[in-house]
C-alpha cells in the first residue's frame, strides 16, 4: 500500500500518527523526497532516507503527537558543520511533520433532545459517535443519520456493553430514567471521558447507590457531572455546546486514559452532604 493510501486509511480508522515529508533538499542528501509514517510507539513506515537523520525525524514525530502539534525540523547532513549531525552527505533536509490526532469518539447513552443536539453539534465538528438506547421508537437512523452506529436493547446495561466501550470513547449518559445503570456499567470500560447530565443533588443519590453496589468511590472521581463547561447554558442546544466544549478541553489534553476531575462530589458524599 502506497503512503498517501495508508494515510487516508488511518484516517479514516480515527487514528493518531504523525507524517513526516521531505519538503526542501538541498546539497547532496540520501534523499530528495520521501515520506513516512510515524506512530506513537515510535515504529515507521516508509522512510525519509534512512541514517542519523530519520531517527531523528522519528523522534521528533514521536514528540509532535504527544504534544499534539505539526512542525517543520531542519538538519544539516554534515558533521563538521556547526548545529550539524554526524553525517557525511554534507547536504540539508528539511521535514513538515504532520501530525493527524484522533477525533474523540462520542458515545451518547440516552437518544432523548439533549442526544439529538449532541448529535448536530458533532456533526457539524465531523466527531464520529454512537447511540445507545432502549427505545427503539427513538434511537433510529432516521433520527440520528449520521450516527457511526446504533445500540438498542430494552436492557440499557446490555446496550451499553454492546457499544465496545474503549479507551477512546467519550461517554455522554443522558438517559430518561436509567443513568445508574449506564454509568455503573461504562465505567467497567477504560474509556477517555464519562460525563453525566444530572442536578448535585441527584448525582450525590446516584453515586451513593452505585456505592453501595460496590463501585469503588475512587472510580467516581472519573465522572464530569454536573455534565458540561458552566457557561450559564439554559436551552438543549446550549447544554449540548456546554458538553462538546468540555470533551474537546478534556481530548486536547493529549492524554489516552481518563484522569480524575479535580473537584469531587465523592467528597461530599463522604461527609454526609445531600447538596
């Protein structure tokens, strides 16, 4: 498979890697063009010529996706130039890394209006997400064109583990009547984000049934809810704004496991507050 073609094949599998091109040679070089794909363990395909200098491209590309960020790196092929590396071509290269970074892949639990703006917002933002429901009335492709897939099981547990939650999806739940369930459930899952749309007082009832159920407290430190950046939003579609900017300030981290919300309603629970 040519480079460009496995490119666009990652792409379209939402992966993360970086490219590295050859955009100016000057000087004698190993040479003149060439492209090669780099991913995060540091691993290739292709190459930009080989030697001192593709090692390091490599671990410049391996650096511009953990940082998130595409730059352009020069290297003069000569090891008695001064900034130069110990190479004898004598020659200068310099390399665009692109980095392509995955998109976050939205799981919405709950197919209700809040689901249905999450679903404009996404599409509008190309963010590929799911659907996951137990109404079959509501969680149709009629309703939800461009959803990557649909899960429908009067068991809204059992819809949730059919969805094949992983450290890339971003779990929205925003069920009618089902929210313990779903979040005891996803969080079983090694998923990058779990947001729940819910009052204090509602969340703190929920987290102490789960709690009582056996979800370890620590787990709970995981869970963004009340859901969303406060921008004081009042309708759906702003509640679905507040959410998408909240995913997208949590994906930017760059981090490929979920981490802990620094506030922390457990606490609360802890010392006996019902908020």
């Amino acid at each position: 498979m040519l480079i460009m073609e496995k490119v666009a094949s990652l792409t379209r599998r939402n992966e993360t890697f970086a490219l590295a091109m050859i955009i100016e040679s000057r000087g004698s070089t190993p040479s003149n063009v060439g492209k090669m794909i780099v991913y995060l363990d540091g691993t290739i395909e292709g190459t930009v010529g080989g030697g001192l200098a593709e090692y390091y491209v490599i671990e410049e590309s391996v650096e511009a996706i953990q940082k998130g960020k595409s730059k352009i790196v020069e290297y003069k092929l000569n090891k008695d130039a001064k900034d130069g590396i110990k190479m004898n071509c004598g020659g200068t290269i310099r390399v665009f890394i692109e980095v392509y970074k995955s998109r976050p892949e939205l799981v919405m639990v709950g197919a209700g209006h809040v689901s249905y703006a999450l679903s404009k917002v996404a599409d509008f933002l190309e963010f590929p997400y799911k659907i996951v429901d137990d109404r079959p009335g509501y969680c149709t492709s009629e309703r939800f064109p461009n959803a990557s897939n649909l899960f429908v099981h009067e068991d809204i547990g059992k819809a949730v583990i059919e969805a094949g939650l992983n450290e890339k999806s971003y779990v929205m739940i925003v069920t009618k009547d089902s929210d313990d369930i779903a979040l005891k459930t996803a969080l079983h899952y090694p998923c990058a984000y779990f947001g729940m749309i819910a009052s204090k007082r509602k969340v703190i009832r929920i987290f102490k049934k789960l709690i009582s159920e056996g979800v370890a407290k620590e787990r709970l430190d995981f869970v963004h809810t009340p859901i969303g950046i406060d921008i004081g939003a009042e309708t759906t579609e702003e509640i679905a704004i507040s959410i998408i900017g909240e995913i997208i300030k949590v994906s930017r981290k760059g981090h490929t496991a979920v981490e802990p919300r620094e506030d922390s309603l457990v606490s609360s629970i802890q010392s006996g507050e019902d908020g």
